[in-house]
C-alpha cells in the first residue's frame, strides 16, 4: 500500500472515529432520535459533505458505531488465550478477563446502556454478543463434572454475567477493574470448574 493510502485511511479512520464520539455524547445529551446530522457534524466540527463521505445517514453511521463496538468485545475475548488452552477456574487471573479491560477502556460507549432513548439494538445485541462469546468461543467444565443442559448453562451464564456488567455500568464503575474482576472469578469458581477457549 502507497504511502498516500495509508495516510488517506488514517485520516478517515479518525474522521470516522470522531462522528461516532460526537453521536455518542450527543445521545447522552439530547437522546437517539433527537440527534440530527447537522447535530452530529457541528459536533464533531465537519461539514456535511465530509459526513456523507463515509456515511448515508445518521442509522448508518449508529450502526457501525454498534458494528464494530461489539466486535471489539468478541475480539478482546481471546487475546489472553491459545486457542485449546484450558484454565482452571481456582487459577483465574486478571488477565484472564479482558473483556472486562476492554468495557472499561469503552466505557464512553457502554455508558450507553443506561439511556432509554439511546443508540438502536444496544440493549438487545450486547447480551446477545456475550452470549455468542459463551456459545461460540468457549467450553466450560461444570464443578464436580455435574451433568447438565450446556446450552442452558452457557446461557444462564451469560446471561447471569450480562446483569451483573449491566449493575457495574450502572453504578458508574464504582469498582475499580481490578476489584470487580476478582468478584467475577470468585462467582465463576462456584460452578464452573474448568475454561478451554476454543478460539474462532
């Protein structure tokens, strides 16, 4: 790639960058369906026609912004891991929860979630991007080998793992990363006895 290409991508990726930063904080202030393209350009401090070069509407560019928000999270997932690798959950570390780490870092974002007039499909496709995780990339050891319903359990799981992110985001991350990841493992070790990621 020419020199001249790799700038023009820099440059879009961060006018991109910044339209979604100014649809953020424009939700927070006024809600989703208030929020207008002149809005979101006045905002972010560009013209119209910078915005229409990357995006038809404001739905388009709230749908990327939710895209590649939640495909960060099923990203961020494995970096810890090899896929085959299997964790023991009495052995769980900080690292092992990056998921968290990465919620955190995008919390402007997820922030998001304790809005009702906010970015479209939030409250519904972000349970569901943990439940995906659960199903797709991973297979749990339940504690003493108990036999049990595995979909039902990655669901239960996941879904038991959503409520509580959902109090932490709540509570404005009152719980600093470190403390909330270790309250997760001590509520993991309870059930489920071993982790293998899988991997893609």
């Amino acid at each position: 790639m020419k020199y001249e290409q790799i700038m023009s991508s820099k440059r879009n990726n961060r006018t991109k960058k910044h339209l979604k930063l100014a649809l953020i904080k424009l939700i927070k202030q006024n809600g989703y369906h208030s929020v207008t393209v002149k809005d979101i350009v006045d905002y972010a401090a560009y013209n119209r026609s910078t915005f229409y070069l990357h995006y038809q509407d404001k739905i388009q560019l709230a749908e990327d912004l939710l895209e590649s928000m939640l495909q960060g999270l099923e990203d961020s997932v494995g970096q810890p891991y090899v896929p085959g690798q299997k964790v023991y959950t009495a052995k769980l570390q900080t690292l092992s929860f990056n998921i968290i780490t990465y919620i955190f870092e995008q919390r402007e974002f997820f922030d998001l979630i304790k809005y009702n007039d906010t970015l479209p499909g939030l409250h519904t496709r972000f349970p569901q991007s943990i439940l995906k995780i659960y199903q797709e990339k991973f297979k749990f050891e339940t504690i003493n080998n108990i036999s049990v319903n595995m979909g039902y359990f990655k669901r239960y799981t996941a879904y038991g793992f959503y409520g509580i992110l959902l109090n932490w985001i709540n509570c404005g991350f009152k719980e600093s990363q470190d403390e909330f990841i270790e309250e997760i493992i001590n509520l993991t070790k309870t059930h489920i006895y071993s982790v293998e990621y899988v991997g893609e």
